[in-house]
C-alpha cells in the first residue's frame, strides 16, 4: 500500500514535524511512505517532495496566502490569533503523487496550501491526523473560551463580528459541503478527539485517537553538567526551561508563568527559554536567565531540556504538547496544567506535576515539587520510559499501519 501524506510548513519544526517523524517510523516498518510538503527544505529525502522548489512557486504561495487572508482582514476587530479560511490552496489531485497513493494521510494543511474544494476532489480514502482544532471550527486554529464551533459558529469572537452569518459560519458551512464522508479523523490527544465529536462538523464522523509522536532516538537525556558546559550556561542553581514556537501566543499561558515563578527563590532558580519572547516581562522578574531564541535543529533542544531540571508547559489550550514529550524523553520532567493535550502527557507525581487548571499558584507549587523532589534520578527516568512506550514514532505508525491495512482490506 502506498501513503502520500499531505502537510504544510516547515519540516524542522511545529506540525510538520510530528508528520515527518511518523513518515520515518512507517519507512522503518516497510511501508511505502511518501511525503508532499510545501516548503522548499525536503532535508535532502528523496521521499519527501515539495511543491515550492522554484522561485516562481515561493511567489505564488505567498501571493495565493494573501489572497485566501482577504476575508479575514476585512475584518478590522479581528484578534491577532491564526485563522485560516481555506478558500485558496493548491490542487494536490493533479501532482503525480497523488496518482501513485492508494492512502491520502492529510495532516497539518494550512498556510493556503489545501483547500477545502480540493479535499472534496479527492476519490481515494482519507486518513485526517488533526493536529489542532482547524478540521471543526470556522477558522480558528484553539477556540480557546468560545464553543460556537459546537453550534456551527458565527459571530466569532476571533472575527470581533457580531453577525450570525459572517465568515466563521461561511467556513462552517463549506466544511459540512466539502468534506467526504469516507474520512477516518484522528485526534492526537483525547481532549482534541472530544472536541471534535461535539462540533458541528464532525460530531457524525468516527474519531479515534493516536497521540502525536517523536523520535526517541533524537531526543534522549546528556549528563546535566556536559550539556551545561556545551551550551555556555555557567550555573550551579535550578535551571526551569519554558519555550514554544511563539511564547507570547495567547493560548500558551505564559502569563501564567510569570505569575508562578513570582513564587520561586531567585537565589536557587535560573531561568532559560527558546521561542520567540518578549524580555521585558523576563527582566522585570528579576532572575538570571538566558534566551536562546529559536532553536531550529534537534541537537541544540536535546542540549538544552537536558540541561534543565524541569520544563514548563503552561499551555491553556493545546493539541497535544510536543515540547513536552521532548523533554521527557531526554529524562526532564515536565509541569503543566491537568487539562487539554498535555494531561495525556504527564502522569502526575510520577514523571511531572499536573497543576490546576490554570492556577498559577498550583504551577508554582509543581515547579518547587520537582525541583525539591527527593529522587530526581526516579522521576528522569520514568519521564524517558513514558515517552518510549507511549510516543515513540515506531509505537504510532504501526498503529497507523494497522489504520491503514483495514482501509485497503475493505476496499
């Protein structure tokens, strides 16, 4: 059987790459497995295609991308947050690939890369890993307060509109339209699997749930000291790590992380971070820390959770909470708050701290309890062995594997 996966962005980072390592997994387990992407970087796999090599696709995208935000930017109240309406996109049907897959695997889709008419072109079976809450909503990417996603939207609070029919509810409509009723759907947590079963679009789908995965060969645990020395970090305090894509997005709750660490001793802690941040908030805090900004390849993220004592995901809402496996697997154990993705993640008191949801004192509270915990030694290598067992890219595709051979043998 032959499997095109189908994601948009960046293969060194964000959704993409969950894909990308499940891609490997399937290639390790036999699987005929391709990928079509479009961004230009292939990491030099020939498995792997692009659809923006040239520079004339790099200017269509783009221009293809302003056009489907047209809607969007009309509305001048809207919230900075990513909504993506899904108008424009490329026609995946006519790329070779797409002859050679017996299995269309979409994941990720956005950035005007597919649209919703291509998908209802798509005559094969369709496996839909989703990897926030796009595929149910009328836009958004985390509705975070807003449930009108479970009454076919409109009036989105993401638009600032106040109309019933507004683009939020267009979109909605479009998806019941568009969508095909052969597609299997999968969440990569439970909560994101829920949400979906009572949206609008896709309460009368059969949704299952396979978590998101990494490669534990990439991501596993460097002696603290070594990795501290590698990285130029020259302390004998605490190091508690936080960083994401974007710090500062809304539905990553670091509001409530400047207000838990107002909770530690600052002769005992060092802060460190990657991501995009906004220092001012970090030097008003008074602590020692250290930005390292993005960190694009795996090596210097596996120096940097290991060289910490415990990683901070004070997440509102999210999908599944990939930085949190990450660090787990290179033996840091995680604090985060007992809901959405991340609670699939962490068991609590054994590898990490839960904390109440979204109490900032409880996440400082979590921060103290490992960082004062009596078997650090325990705790790392129960994080390691949760992530190994659980999310391994060779444990999740051959669960798809599986996904997979009952959609050819119905066939």
């Amino acid at each position: 059987m032959n499997i095109l996966h189908i994601t948009a962005g960046d293969l060194n980072g964000g959704a993409a790459r969950g894909a990308y390592w499940l891609h490997q997994g399937l290639l390790n387990l036999g699987v005929d497995s391709k990928m079509l992407i479009n961004a230009p970087d292939t990491l030099s796999d020939p498995t792997v295609e692009t659809v923006c090599s040239s520079s004339k696709d790099k200017i269509l995208f783009s221009v293809r991308y302003k056009i489907d935000q047209l809607p969007v930017v009309l509305y001048k109240n809207r919230q900075k947050n990513l909504f993506s309406p899904g108008w424009r996109g490329y026609d995946i049907t006519k790329h070779p690939l797409y002859g050679w897959a017996d299995i269309i695997h979409l994941h990720w889709i956005n950035g005007a890369f597919i649209n919703l008419k291509t998908i209802a072109r798509i005559n094969k079976p369709i496996v839909w890993t989703m990897r926030d809450m796009w595929p149910f909503t009328g836009g958004c990417h985390y509705s975070l307060e807003c449930e009108r996603y479970k009454k076919s939207c409109g009036a989105c609070m993401h638009l600032g509109s106040k109309s019933s029919g507004d683009l939020s509810r267009q979109i909605v409509m479009r998806k019941l339209k568009d969508y095909p009723k052969h597609m299997k759907v999968f969440g990569i947590s439970n909560w994101l699997s829920q949400e979906a079963r009572e949206s609008s679009i896709l309460s009368g789908y059969d949704i299952g749930t396979i978590s998101n995965n990494i490669n534990s060969r990439d991501f596993f645990p460097i002696e603290k000291k070594m990795a501290r020395d590698i990285l130029g970090v020259d302390t004998n305090k605490k190091i508690v790590l936080v960083g994401a894509q974007g710090l500062n997005d809304h539905y990553k709750g670091f509001d409530k992380y400047l207000e838990a660490i107002k909770l530690l001793n600052k002769e005992n802690v060092f802060l460190s971070f990657f991501g995009k941040l906004e220092t001012d908030s970090i030097n008003r805090q008074g602590f020692e820390y250290k930005n390292f900004g993005f960190l694009h390849d795996t090596i210097s993220l596996r120096m940097l959770y290991s060289a910490a004592d415990v990683f901070v995901a004070p997440s509102i809402m999210d999908a599944f909470g990939k930085t949190l496996a990450e660090a787990m697997a290179c033996g840091t154990p995680v604090v985060c708050f007992d809901a959405t993705g991340p609670k699939d993640i962490v068991d609590h008191q054994l590898n990490g701290y839960r904390a109440l949801p979204f109490d900032s004192k409880d996440l400082a509270n979590g921060i103290n309890w490992i960082l004062d915990n009596p078997s650090p030694k325990q705790l790392a290598e129960s994080a390691r062995k949760k992530v190994v067992a659980s999310f391994d890219s060779m444990v999740i595709a051959k669960k798809y594997k599986e996904v997979y051979s009952e959609i050819v043998t119905a066939l």
